[in-house]
C-alpha cells in the first residue's frame, strides 16, 4: 500500500485523491491538500519508487494505477482524482482501467503522449553528489548547484532527502531503468466517459494543441483550462489560481 497523507475528515463530497509527478511526493502537495480539505477529505500519496512508499523493480503505468485502485479501494466508494505528470498518467490509466472507482478526473499539464526529452540527466545529478558530506539539505542543494540545477529545483529534489540515512527518497536505479516508461503512455483502446479536465500552465508546452484528437479518444468529455503566467509547475506557479480552477470543477 503505498504511504499516504490524510488531510481532512470524511464529508458528504468525494474524498479527493492526489498523485503527485516525478520525483514528487505527498508533501510537495501539502499546503493545496489542507486548503483543499475544508470541503472534503484529500488524500495525497507517496507514489511507488518514491517518498516513504514501496520500492518496486516496477515503474510502468499499469502499476501505478494499481497502486491507486489500491488506496480507493481500502476506502470504499468513489473518488475524485487528481494527477499532475507523471502522477496525471498514472490518473488517466486509473479511469481508463478502473471507471466505476473514479468520479471525476483533473489531469495537470500532462499528455496521454510519449514525450521525446528526459528527466534522467536529474538522476544522474543526484547520484553525483556526496552525501558523505552533507549534513543539512541547504549543502546537498549547494552541490547540485554547482551541477548546473536551478534553484528551484534544488529545493523540490532536496525536500526528498534524507540527511541522517544518507539517502535519496527515490528508487533512482529503477527510475533510471524504467525511463523510457516513465516519459511514455501505454497503447490502449480504452475510454473512460467520465468529466476530464486537463488544467494545463500557459506558459507550458507538455499539453499541445495536436495532443487533443489523442485526449478526446481516450476521454471524450475533456474539457480544457489553461492558468496564465504558469509552467509545468502550475500548482506552485500559481497556487491560488491552480486551486480556484480545481474547487470550481469538483463542485460544479
């Protein structure tokens, strides 16, 4: 079972499920959830491979969307889900091979796609750096500073740190080897005929307007919603802006 946060107490609404995207983890998602949790109860979780959760020599999207089938499950009922990247996938395979457990679906700045870059030269940063030598998270962001990473990125990989163990809270070796999964998304002739939306960062091109014949196949009622002056990271870009437009689409 993969490692959970609970925000919240159980109300009349959907409880709110929430994957998070590589090198993520439920606490990335800490001050949304708790926001979010006024109305409903938010569940964030550790993907596998990451955070406290589960390592596996698996990282494929079936997987992980058995992982969240898992934790819907050991509620009971039906769920509301959100997904941001890697965590969206996992989202969009949940509803595709798991409908009755889904109510509705927000898939954040994320294709049903095979992208062609790749997050492993991260990894490879992340190995360079010597632990041996690091006791506080600033010195870890300090060398993977000088490893050409931005700082905004230092601080998100660096909150997955583990400084007294010694250790990343990734299963780098197998997120290396599961690469080319990871970046893309299974062949499938399934839809899921459920609400959809794809909430994406203006100012991001993971979501393109050619990528929307692929998104209607596989989720016919797929709306569209753009956050102006956010990136990928649209959430962190434009907090308050990234929870208006989920609040106004789970309540409408």
């Amino acid at each position: 079972m993969l490692n959970m946060i609970l925000h919240g107490t159980p109300t009349d609404r959907p409880p709110l499920l929430i994957a998070h995207g590589l090198y993520g983890s439920a606490r990335n998602w800490g001050v949304i959830a708790k926001r979010l949790s006024d109305t409903r109860q938010v569940i964030a979780v550790d993907m596998r491979n990451h955070g406290e959760s589960p390592w596996t020599d698996s990282h494929s999207y079936p997987d992980l969307a058995e992982d969240l089938a898992e934790v819907i499950e050991d509620f009971g009922g039906v769920f509301d889900v959100l997904g941001h990247s890697m965590g969206g996938k996992a989202a969009m395979m949940l509803a595709l091979s798991h409908p009755d457990l889904v109510r509705r679906l927000v898939i954040a700045d994320i294709a049903p796609v095979a992208y062609g870059h790749s997050q492993l030269p991260f990894i490879e940063k992340m190995r360079a750096v010597d632990l041996d030598a690091v006791t506080r998270k600033s010195e870890a962001a300090a060398q993977l500073g000088v490893l050409g990473v931005e700082p905004a990125l230092q601080s998100f990989f660096t909150q997955s740190l583990d400084v007294a163990g010694k250790r990343w809270r990734y299963n780098l070796d197998v997120l290396a080897a599961e690469m080319p999964k990871i970046m893309s998304f299974p062949d499938t002739t399934a839809h899921w005929d459920g609400p959809t939306l794809f909430l994406t960062g203006a100012e991001s091109d993971y979501v393109l307007p050619e990528h929307r014949d692929k998104i209607r196949a596989l989720f016919p009622k797929a709306r569209f919603a753009k956050i102006p002056g956010a990136g990928h990271w649209l959430h962190a870009d434009k907090p308050r802006e990234f929870e208006a437009n989920l609040r106004a689409y789970l309540d409408a």
